[in-house]
C-alpha cells in the first residue's frame, strides 16, 4: 500500500513538472513570435482633460465630482495584424470639490483633491484612422484635502497667506481601462477614453454637501470611505518616434562625425584655461569668501539667536473655523 501511495504521489509530481515546464516552454514560443510579428512601434506623450465621478459608497458618502488633467507616456508595438500592445505609465490629478468662506481677516478655502501615479498595460487593435485599446493599470494615489486663507492685510511676520494640508492618504490604487486613438497625422492623434480606478484603503475628506456657513461658523462632516471613480478623459497624443534628433555641430569646422586627426587645431573649439590658473583663481576666490564669510558670521549669529526666540505664527481655530493668526 505504502509502494502504492509512494507511485502516485511521484505520478502526480512528475506530471505537475511536465505541465509547468510545458505552460513555460508555451509562453517563451508566444514570446517569440510576437517579437517577430513586430512590424512597427512607437513612442507616444499624451496630455489630456480628465472628468472625474465617484461611484457606488464614495458616491453615496458625497465625494465630489472633479476636473483636473492627465500625463502619459508610452511605448507601442504593432504586429502585421494591426493589432499590439502597448505599455506605458500615466499621472493624473484632479480637484474634487471645494467651498469658500469670507471671514473676517481673509478668504478661507477648502479643496479635495488626488493624484494617481498608474503603470498601464493595454492591447491595441489598429482600424485605418482609428486604434482601439483596453486594459488595466496599478499605482499609488494620493487623497489629500488642503485649506488656504488669503489675508485681507499683511501680517505681522510679512506673510499674506497661510495654506496647509488638513489631511493626506497615500493608497494602492488599481484599474482597468478602454479608449480610442483618432489619428490626425503622422504625429499627432486625438485620444478619447475612460477608465476606473479603485483602492481598499480609506481615505479622509470633506463632504462639501454637509458643508454651512453662517457668516461667522464654518461646519462640516469629514468621512473616511474606499475610492472608487469613474473617470472620462479627451486630449492629444503626439508621435515622439517621428522626431529627428539631429548631432550638433560646431562652427569652427569641427562635427561630431569627423576623425581625430581631421580636427581643425587652428582655431580651438572652446577656450580653456590652464589648470595652474584655474586652481590660483579658486584659491584666491575661496579665500575671499571664507574671509567675508568669516566677517559676517559674527553679525549672522545674533541675528538668527534673535529670530529664533520668536515663535512661528500659528491658524487658530474655535472648531474648524479659523479666528486668528498669530
């Protein structure tokens, strides 16, 4: 029974072996054949308006909708079949909500806001004018809310504004997208998509529908829910692979394409001080500045004892309504 047992066990192990050794064998050969059904690629900076809505509890928990802007970069590669992948990375930033109130001494601002820093993977199907692709992304994001009061006059340290960060969450975020490029010409396409992006960490903020003032208390709730937006995005995609690097030249007769021994000497190509030179002229200047260093250490020293003594001024709050500064 114990031989019995022993030869199934190494049955199933050797067959586990063959199939993880076939499945790689497998993916290698795919590997291959893409790279040698690569007919064409690209590089390709994308810059693009993005509208950004919450969904499903951070719908619910009123999280704002949003404006804000996204940055892409990224790399394709299309086989004869029109039809690639494409990879790449994207940064957006939105603001999501925010709510003024004038006080007394200044004009007080909140703001929701987050960015999203995303590596992006996407297959690409290439139809006459038009490429259509779809695919996921992961990151980190960063939900952040920040309050600014502009001073009706300057204050006492010189200051006309105070801003600060109310709160910060930096977050796993993951997604899935799909869109279409619009080809204008050679370099420059219009690109049109959509995507969701989703974290299963919480994350703090203003909910600026519960947000009153009466002219002199501001109040508002602050709740902490999982993101979840939608976002929908259209702008311009520009082919960087079409641009021309050219050398430089210099001139004096010299390129970056000649010999050694076809320089012109006659006519130096930069000029160039000795290093004895050098090293006199940075003596004497370092010199110099250690000894006006010196003189004014004394004057520097008395002056930052002084200003060290004094506080930094502070926002003071009755609740979450500023009163003062000082």
């Amino acid at each position: 029974m114990k031989i019995k047992v022993d030869i199934l066990v190494r049955h199933k192990t050797c067959y586990c072996f063959v199939k993880i050794n076939n499945m790689k064998r497998s993916l290698i050969l795919s590997t291959f054949c893409f790279v040698f059904m690569i007919s064409k690629s690209q590089m390709d900076f994308s810059v693009s308006g993005i509208y950004s809505s919450p969904l499903d509890q951070f719908c619910i928990n009123d999280y704002n909708e949003g404006w804000g802007a996204k940055f892409g970069l990224g790399y394709t590669f299309l086989t004869d079949q029109n039809w690639g992948i494409e990879v790449g990375g994207n940064w957006l930033i939105s603001n999501n909500g925010w709510r003024k109130a004038t006080l007394d001494f200044g004009d007080y601002t909140l703001r929701n806001n987050f960015y999203n820093w995303q590596i992006k993977g996407n297959i690409v199907f290439e139809q006459g004018l038009f490429k259509h692709y779809f695919g996921a992304n992961i990151g980190r994001a960063r939900y952040f809310t920040t309050e600014y009061l502009g001073f009706n006059a300057t204050q006492e340290d010189g200051s006309t504004y105070f801003d600060d960060v109310l709160y910060k969450q930096r977050v796993f975020q993951f997604g899935a997208q799909f869109g279409t490029y619009i080809r204008i010409n050679d370099i420059v396409s219009f690109d049109l998509g959509m995507s969701v992006l989703k974290s299963p960490e919480t994350v703090k903020y203003i909910n600026f529908e519960s947000y009153s003032f009466d002219g002199e208390t501001i109040n508002y709730e602050e709740p902490s829910t999982s993101p979840f937006i939608l976002t929908i995005s259209a702008g311009i995609r520009i082919n960087l692979s079409e641009f021309e690097i050219s050398e430089p030249s210099c001139g004096n007769g010299y390129s970056s394409n000649s010999s050694y021994n076809e320089y012109d000497y006659s006519e130096p190509r930069c000029k160039r001080s000795s290093p004895s030179s050098s090293r006199r002229s940075s003596w004497y200047s370092n010199r110099s500045s250690s000894s006006s260093s010196s003189s004014s250490s004394s004057g520097s020293s008395s002056s930052s004892s002084s200003s060290s003594k004094k506080s930094t001024p502070k926002l003071y709050k009755n609740g979450k309504t500023p009163v003062k500064y000082e």
